[in-house]
C-alpha cells in the first residue's frame, strides 16, 4: 500500500487514485479532497463508535459477556482478513501464499518473535480498555485516552531519538492539564454513576492502557523500518500472538467461568458489533488514513471527543458541567495545536512575529498566487510529520 504525503500531493495507490493520472489536474485534485474529507468521516465515526458501542455492550441489562473472549475474537478476524488480503495480493495462488507465509513466519522465525512483545503489550492494552470503559463515561474515556499521544511522543523521543518542537511540547503540557480537569470532575462527582463502576479502576486502567499503546506502537514502528514485511504480514503475525496469549489470558482470568458458560456467553447483537469494529476498525483506519493529513487527524480525534460527549448525554445521561467542558477544551485544543505540520507551526510564528513589526500588509500573498513552495512541500514530506499515534499504532492497537 502506498503512502501518500500529509500535505496529499503524492499519489497514492488505491481504489480511484490510481487513475488519477489521466483525469484533467482540477478533477484529480477534487477527487482526492473528497477522499481526504471522507476519511475524516470515517476516522470520526470509528474512534467515537467504537467506545459508545464498548460502553453500550458492557451497561446492558442481563448477561455480561468475558471481555477476554471478545478480545480473543477479534484477533482471530483480524488475523483472517489479513490472511484474504495476502491471499489477493498473491492472486489466488495457495501455493505463492503457502511458500511465502513458510518463509516469511517460520524461516525467518527471530523476525516473527520479535513482535511476540508488541502482540503481548496490544492484548492486554485491549482488555484494560474493557476495564476502563466499564467504569468511566464514554466521554470521559475518550478524553483521558488522548495521554496516548504523549506517552507515544514521550517513547518516540525515548527510542527514536526524535525532537519535538517548542509547540509540540506546549500542546503536550494542555493535553495533559485538560486530562487532568476532565478526572478532578470526575472525582469530584461529575453526575451520578452506577454503584458497580470504580472510577480509580477505569483511571488506572486507561493510564495503563495508555502507556502500552505509545510503548507498543513506537516499538511496533521500530521493527517496521528495520524490515521489508508488509503491514499486512505483521498484522497476520501479530494475529496469531495476539490469538495465543488472548487464549492464555482468557484461561488465567476467566477460564473456570467461560469453561461452565460457553465461550459465546452473553453474546448479544450489540456485542457482535464491537468485536467487528475492533477487529475491522482498525484496518479500515490504515486504508482511509492515507487520503488524510495529519491536521485531518487532529481534527478526526477533536470531532471524535465531541462527538461522544453529545452521545454520551443522549445515550447514558451524561452530565457536561463548566469543569467537564474547560478540561474536553483544553484536550481538543493540544490534538489540534500537535497535529501542526512543524513547517506550518513555524510560519504561523515567523508571520506573528513579523505582523507585530512591519505591519498586515508585509506578508500579505498577491490574489491568484499559489503559497511559497517551501511551505508546501514541506506539509508534504513524510519525514516532517510530527508525532501522532502512527498509522501503524492505528491498524493494530486502537
């Protein structure tokens, strides 16, 4: 799969890009903005639905699914589409695909252990968001969750050595203030709550939660650039580690009690649909997510929060007070500042900077002309993209 730069002026190979080429430069470039805004769409509804559909599930009158078999399940499906997927891109053939899942899972076997240690972190970190969603709000949940970016951008400084910029850090400091407000709320009362959720437990376990998924993702980005296999084929692997130890997990915290009721226990409608949209979301994530910027993402995860919040307060009478709405503010406000290409963060200051002394006409762009190709390919360039939860988090870990 092609990658296609933040700015989206590099094609990308994909259904209704790949023709791209012959169309008339206006038709391309409206085609390809209606794919970006598409993915928005689409970024939006999977983060959001994906915690009030987890939410619904685990509030119902009547049964309680395991979250361990749920967990389990989903594995298993991911691990199968990426299997079809392999299986198309070898046309067919169960031969090509036999000699190449031989060579590439069992000969080359340290590669395929080295990612039983990401596998392990993302199993747990998808049972800890059970946990955390049983005790906390959707909307709250969906703001805590955001610390993932940074401990993500703590990790990628850590075992990546990269830098972030002055802004980046300011953003990483609201972010971490708005959370803290949201969770002051929260213990402070923030409405009433059912008597079998422990607000402490949900924290504890979306911090956790958190630093599995920045540890894991990074670590995840780490073995990708240090080897030829496809993001498909490390899914698969993944899959099948993600498989093994959701089964021992299962066993160790649930196994007498899923033994006497079934593996399917509980299992509901409502149930199937989270395990389809943690096992499909994120791979339909690594599909669209290439038509999108990184702002685009920004603003995917900002429409994410609010739109959890309005559900939230349709769905599970959620109460939005003053100190709920300033901390939601703040978190909204740092995914957007941190998801500013740094050419971009750089520019808004340099033209700050030099309004304040020459005056509004200093810098003001002749109508007609396109912007200062300095700053357009810098949006472009994948290098320079700041340090969002990566794609490759995305397709495993949401």
């Amino acid at each position: 799969m092609a990658a296609v730069g933040s700015g989206g002026s590099t094609a990308a190979a994909g259904p209704g890009v790949v023709s791209a080429g012959a169309l008339e430069p206006g038709t391309a470039s409206a085609a390809h903005r209606r794919l970006k805004y598409i993915s928005l769409a689409v970024l939006v509804v999977q983060n959001a639905s994906l915690i009030l559909s987890i939410r619904y599930a685990r509030t119902l009158p009547g049964d309680r699914f395991f979250a361990t078999t749920a967990v389990v399940m989903a594995e298993v499906l991911k691990g199968l589409t990426c299997l079809l997927l392999l299986f198309a891109q070898k046309r067919g053939n169960v031969k090509h695909l036999a000699l190449f899942l031989h060579d590439a899972v069992l000969v080359q076997y340290v590669d395929t252990l080295k990612l039983a240690v990401p596998s392990l972190i993302y199993t747990l970190q998808n049972n800890l968001q059970y946990v955390a969603i049983s005790n906390l709000p959707a909307a709250t949940f969906q703001v805590t969750y955001q610390l993932k970016i940074l401990t993500t951008a703590l990790f990628s400084v850590l075992m990546l050595n990269r830098s972030l910029s002055r802004l980046q850090w300011a953003s990483l400091l609201l972010l971490f203030t708005g959370v803290a407000i949201v969770q002051a709320q929260q213990a402070g009362g923030g409405g009433p709550r059912p008597l079998d959720q422990n607000p402490g437990a949900g924290l504890a376990a979306v911090v956790a939660s958190c630093l599995s998924s920045g540890f894991a993702g990074v670590y995840f980005e780490k073995i990708l650039k240090g080897s030829s296999g496809s993001v498909w084929l490390r899914n698969l692997q993944l899959g099948l580690f993600g498989t093994a130890l959701g089964l021992v997990g299962l066993w160790w915290a649930e196994g007498t009690a899923v033994a006497r009721r079934g593996f399917f226990f509980g299992y509901t409608p409502a149930v199937w649909g989270v395990v389809l949209n943690q096992a499909f979301g994120g791979l339909l994530v690594a599909v669209v997510v290439k038509y999108a910027d990184n702002i685009l993402k920004g603003f995917a995860t900002s429409l994410s929060i609010v739109l959890s919040t309005v559900a939230s307060i349709r769905l599970f009478g959620f109460h939005v007070d003053p100190l709920f709405a300033l901390g939601a503010g703040l978190v909204i406000g740092a995914v957007y500042l941190y998801s500013l290409p740094r050419g971009a963060a750089k520019a808004i200051a340099s033209t700050s900077a030099s309004t304040s002394t020459s005056g509004p006409c200093t810098h003001q762009q002749p109508p007609g002309q396109p912007p200062p190709p300095k700053l357009s390919s810098h949006r472009g360039d994948l290098s320079t993209e700041p340090f969002l939860p990566k794609l490759l988090t995305k397709v495993k870990g949401s």
